[in-house]
C-alpha cells in the first residue's frame, strides 16, 4: 500500500486558510471529552488537528494532524460502505432504514414504521451493519473492516487495546441493542461476535490526516487519490455519502446540513470526516465534545471552511466550481 507524499504546506491560498482556521479555534476549550467510556476520558483535551487531502493528492494539516485517537463512530460510514458493497442496497434497506433518528447516538429505539433502526449511524444501524457484514464474513469480519478502513487510509491502521478493553467492559447498552436487533431480526448469528467487532472498529486508531484521507476516497468516488487503489464500490459510496448528509452528525445533523453542506460522520473520540464530492476530504480532531456528542473544534472548523473555501452543496456564490475545485486545478 503505497502512499505519494505531497504535503503543501506553505504559500497556497488553502494552506492558509487551514492554518488560519486553526489559529482562530486554537484557544477554544469549551465542551468535555467523553467519560462514558473510561479510557477516552484519559486523551489530552487541548490536542487539535486539521487535514484535508484532495482527490488529486494534495494534503494540508495544521496542528495535531498525526496525532492518534480511536476512529469511534466515524468508522459507522465506512462500514455501511462496506455491508452495501458485501450484499447491495436492497438487502441492506431490508436491515436498516436511511431516516434520521433525531435522537441520542445510542437511544435503543427502532423506526416504528419497519422495526428496523433508523439509519446506520446511530448505534442500533451500525451494529446492524456489522451484522450485515458478519453475515458474510464470519469469524473474518474484524480483519476485513480493518482491511477495507487501511486502504481508504492509506496506510495499516490498527487497534488501541486499552479503549476496546474499556469499550468492551462497559459496553452493556450496545449489547442490550444488539440482543434487541437478533429479537427483531435486523442482525443474525452471535450478538456477542458481532457486538465484539463493533466494539473493535470503534476503537481503531486514526489520525485527522487518516480521516481526510478517508474521506478523499470516499470524494474520489472509492478510489485512495493518493494509493490510486479503487477501495470502494462507485454505487455504494454514492448511498453512503447520502446517509452521512442527512444522518452523520447525530440530531445536529439538520443544523449540520444547514451550515456546512457537505456529508460528514462524527465520533466521540473526538474526529470528524468530512467528504467534498469529487473534490476533498476534511478531517480533524478535538475531543471537547457538545452536548450532542460532536467536536466543538471540529464543527467550528467545518463551518469556517465551508464558508472561506465555498464548500456548502447548495453554495451560489460562484457557478457551480467552489473555491477548491478552482484552487487544486
Ligand atoms: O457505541 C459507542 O458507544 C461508541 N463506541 C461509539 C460512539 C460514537 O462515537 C458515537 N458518537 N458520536
């Protein structure tokens, strides 16, 4: 797994702004890192990186950019790529639906309608899509989603030991969820394998750097820009990137697509992944957390370079070429 090294760092108009946008929330300290599970509490609060690679293969960071924290919720998005790419749209929708929940991450409630959950972003979908996928590969789903999430990134990612012991100690409400989904029948098999590998993909270590590299791919239509290896299914990225608009950041998901624009997952490990399609992908990294369980840095961030790079979907204010797809030209 190659990866071309093409950081830019200084004299470019979106170097600066990354730099500048860093500077400006640098001083912020408000919010508070997630205790819920007691190895995340122990992170060091004030780190904060910014990445955002491109899908021609540029990087730009500031800050912590490679500095390591687990990838928790954020590796719901890639995962549900991967079940979509594993058995199709159709028997994934039979398993889980794609409407936001407008509640808690963890709320144990399904979508009345279907007794399926919501959406694969909160934690009753995403358990289920590590069912969809356990569903094929067995005792092998593990290694495959960590397979799948090191060529989005680029490079082997591995796992922080500490936080999925923590994770799994504690972890008595996502396998409430996950004995709930076997009763409905979203999930089939063991609840304690698939849970077990929910728990690990959680606490996969990851990097802002990573995210953005992840999220390039994702932007790249499921080929790595910088690895130019094809990691994901055209179609599947395509539904993916809808459920993170509409769904990714949890019940500020609406005020999210309001003020950012673009499809992004968040996760209490402090990282969020943003996807600019067919141009870049976002990724930073702050673990004060709001009440809603997103990055107060981060979402700061993300709203100040949708506004300074034109990143919004819906933006007017140039034709229809933002500002970055004019910069990276
Ligand atoms: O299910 C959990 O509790 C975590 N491992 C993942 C949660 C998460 O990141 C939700 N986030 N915002």
């Amino acid at each position: 797994m190659e990866r071309a090294e093409n950081v830019v760092r200084v004299n470019d108009p979106i170097a600066n702004v990354v730099a500048d946008t860093h500077a400006r929330h640098r001083s912020n300290d408000s919010g508070a890192v997630a205790d819920y599970i007691p190895q995340l509490a122990v992170v060091e609060p004030d780190r904060f990186g910014i990445a955002i690679a491109t899908v021609n293969g540029r990087l730009y960071t500031a800050g912590d950019a490679d500095h390591p924290f687990t990838i928790q919720s954020v590796s719901k998005a890639f995962v549900y790529c991967l079940a979509l790419e594993l058995v199709g749209r159709e028997a994934v929708l039979e398993r889980v639906g794609v409407e936001p929940s407008g509640d808690v991450f963890n709320a144990i409630e399904f979508d009345p309608r279907t007794n399926r959950p919501y959406n694969p972003m909160v934690n009753a979908g995403a358990i289920t899509t590590t069912g969809i996928v356990h569903s094929v590969a067995g005792s092998g789903t593990f290694d495959l989603i960590l397979d799948k999430l090191s060529l989005a990134a680029g490079r082997r990612l591995e796992i922080d030991e500490a936080v999925y012991r923590s994770e799994s100690e504690t972890g008595h409400r996502n396998r409430a969820i996950g004995h709930l989904l076997r009763n409905a029948g979203a999930i089939d098999g063991s609840v304690d394998e698939i849970v077990d590998c929910y728990f690990r993909q959680c606490s996969i270590l990851v990097t802002a750097t990573d995210l953005a590299r992840m999220g390039a791919t994702l932007a790249h239509i499921g080929t790595n820009p910088a690895t130019e290896e094809q990691v994901f299914d055209v179609q599947a990225v395509r539904n993916t990137l809808a459920v993170m608009f509409t769904c990714g950041t949890y019940d500020f998901s609406g005020s999210w697509a309001y003020d950012v624009g673009v499809p992004a997952k968040s996760g209490v490990g402090g990282g969020i992944c943003g996807v600019v399609n067919r141009q870049l992908g976002i990724g930073t990294f702050s673990p004060r957390l709001d009440r809603m369980g997103n990055s107060v840095r981060g979402v700061a961030t993300f709203i100040d370079l949708a506004n300074e790079l034109g990143l919004h979907v819906f933006d007017c204010s140039n034709t229809g070429s933002s500002v970055i797809r004019t910069l990276i030209r």
